[in-house]
C-alpha cells in the first residue's frame, strides 16, 4: 500500500477563529499569510465538507436552515494559512434582498485581498449547476483565481453514477480533469486529494505586479 500523501503534506493541528466579516469595506483580520477561501450554494454541504477537512465536528456549525451564516469568517490553520468560509449563495428561501447582500460583500473580499491563492468552489454531484455557479465561476474567471471544484454528497449516488456525473459536470462547465476533486464528508472519500490541491495552491507564489 502507498502512504497515504495527504498525511504528510498538511496535517490539520491548530484552527483559531479569528473573526468574521460582515459588509462590505468592513472589518477583517490583518495577516500576511496565504488565504484559501470555501465557496457554495447555502445547500451544498459546506458545513459538513469543512468540518471533514479539519477533523473538528464544530468547526463550521451544520445548519437544518441553509443560508444562516451571512459574514466572511477566518480561520488561522497551523499559523500557517487562513481558512475563509464564505457565505453560502442562492437558496431559495433567502429573500432578494438579502442574497443582494451577500454578492457585494464576497465580490469586496476577494477584490480586496492581496493574499488569496484560491478558491474550492463546491457543487453538489447530484445537481446541474445553477445560474449562481455559472456566475460565480465567471466571476472568479475575470478574477483569475484559480479554482478547486469539490463535488460534494458523492457518497449519495453509486460509483458508476458518481463517475458519469463528474464527466458531465465537467464537460458542461468546461473544467479541467485536475480542477475537480469528487468528495464525501460521510466517508471522507476526497479528503486527502483536497487537501493535496490545497497545498499546491498555498505554494503557489504570486507573480510580481509589472513594474
């Protein structure tokens, strides 16, 4: 059997709360560490894929009403990076006006940031992309942030079903082969291949602005 690669690039040992982010221009925490920021429909399993990644059950509370955390919240992770969960976006129960709410406050984050590496980006495997994915894909494309796409809840279909919904997703968003990284929090299948591709965005060293 191989050793297992995840365990030795990036063991999750320290995760600090550092504060939220709650509008536009507001408040955030200063640091100079590398950012990777989580982002996703309020219904897509974030919550749970979080609380996967870093082996702590409370980390990002699973809540029965999707759409409840309305701020941006840091998390220092072994003083090395900053974990950045960002709000949860198009669930149909959230009135316009608050969802006008919550694009202007991730669209400030990320043009502010000088620190950000990337963005998982999650989709569930069992659904076609939203219009709100699509937007936010193409935002992130005009961003040029590279992008992770975690497709959660994978452990609900069968493998087969699994493999033929990866292909179609990423035939239809056009994306990479290594850009998509199926996941479950059930079993925690995916873990270590996200964890490795968070790893290769944190060593990712910014190009210089042109002189």
């Amino acid at each position: 059997m191989s050793k297992d690669p995840g365990a030795d690039k990036l063991v999750i040992r320290n995760v600090e709360f550092l504060g939220g982010m709650a509008e536009r221009h507001g408040w955030r925490p200063e640091s100079s560490l590398p950012e990777v920021a989580f982002a996703g429909r309020s219904n897509v399993g974030k919550s749970s894929l979080l609380n996967s990644l870093v082996r702590r059950k409370s980390f990002a509370r699973v809540s029965r009403t999707p759409g409840r955390t309305r701020e941006i919240n840091f998390f220092r992770i072994n003083n090395g990076f900053v974990l950045v969960d960002l709000p949860g976006y198009g669930y149909a129960r959230i009135s316009k006006e608050k969802k006008s709410e919550w694009k202007p406050l991730i669209e400030s984050y990320m043009r502010r940031t000088t620190q950000l590496r990337g963005i998982v980006l999650l989709l569930d495997i069992r659904r076609e992309p939203s219009d709100d994915d699509r937007e936010m894909l193409d935002f992130l494309a005009e961003m040029e942030v590279p992008t992770i796409i975690a497709l959660t809840k994978k452990d609900k279909l069968s493998k087969v079903a699994a493999q033929e919904r990866v292909a179609e997703i990423s035939r239809v968003l056009a994306l990479l082969p290594d850009q998509v990284i199926p996941f479950s929090a059930h079993s925690g299948e995916g873990r270590i291949e996200l964890l490795e591709a968070i790893t290769d965005l944190l060593e990712t060293v910014p190009e210089p602005d042109a002189q």
